[in-house]
C-alpha cells in the first residue's frame, strides 16, 4: 500500500498528515510542548474526519520531537484513543524508559492490543499495515 498523503495541517508545531486508504491514517508529527489546548485540536480534527466518513482510524504518532505533555492534554489523548472506531495507535520515537512507562499507562485504560509502541516510523508502518 502506497502511502498517498491526501491533506497536511498543522496544529501550533504539531505536522498531522491525513493518509487515506482501507483506513484514515491520522499521522502526527508532534513538536514542541503538547498542552490541553493543542490536543482539544486535535480532537476537533479527528471528530471533523469521523464525522465525513465511514471509515475507522488509525493513529501514527511520532514523538521523536515532541515535549511534555500537560495532564490535561494526556486525559484528552486518552479519551480521543478510547472512540470506539479508532482501530491502531502506533507510536514511535520514544526513549526505551519512556516507552515502559508509556506502556504501562496505556495498558491501564486502554485495550493494550491495539496500541503499539516502535523504535522506527518504517516498523509502525508495517503493523498499520497489517
């Protein structure tokens, strides 16, 4: 599957490229501080897409430049992970301690099994894929 980007946006620094294909690929290349505003964005974005498709998501999710996240911007990343037609979170770029954390705090709220944390955008990719 060719990844065909169909539309690019930008949320403060926040890059999300919108992929479309079997499903809408949300993929954000985060940058910089994530506050409660920047992800309230975000959900308005994905609400915007759910809402003009039938189709399920997926999130590809680079953090490789992100900054911290606000508690609230975490609770709001949650609530929007947890729709129920959201079908993968692949997410890469995170330090290998921040990464066992982050997996054990997804893996509290959230079906752990469509949640995937990578080393490489290119390994992301494939378990999208799949």
């Amino acid at each position: 599957m060719d990844r065909m980007c169909n539309k690019e946006y930008y949320i403060n620094d926040n890059k999300i490229i919108i992929h479309e294909g079997l499903y809408i690929v949300y993929h954000v290349i985060a940058s910089g501080e994530q506050t409660a505003e920047i992800a309230k964005s975000h959900t308005k974005l994905v609400t915007n897409i759910l809402n003009n498709t039938q189709k399920e998501i997926q999130f590809l999710i680079d953090l490789n430049k992100c900054g911290k996240n606000s508690p609230q911007a975490r609770d709001t990343w949650r609530t929007l992970s947890s729709e129920k037609r959201v079908n993968k979170v692949a997410i890469f770029g995170l330090h290998p301690v921040a990464k066992m954390l982050a997996s054990f705090v997804m893996g509290k709220i959230s079906k752990i099994d469509y949640y995937r944390f990578f080393s490489t955008e290119e390994d992301a990719w494939k378990w999208l894929k799949t």
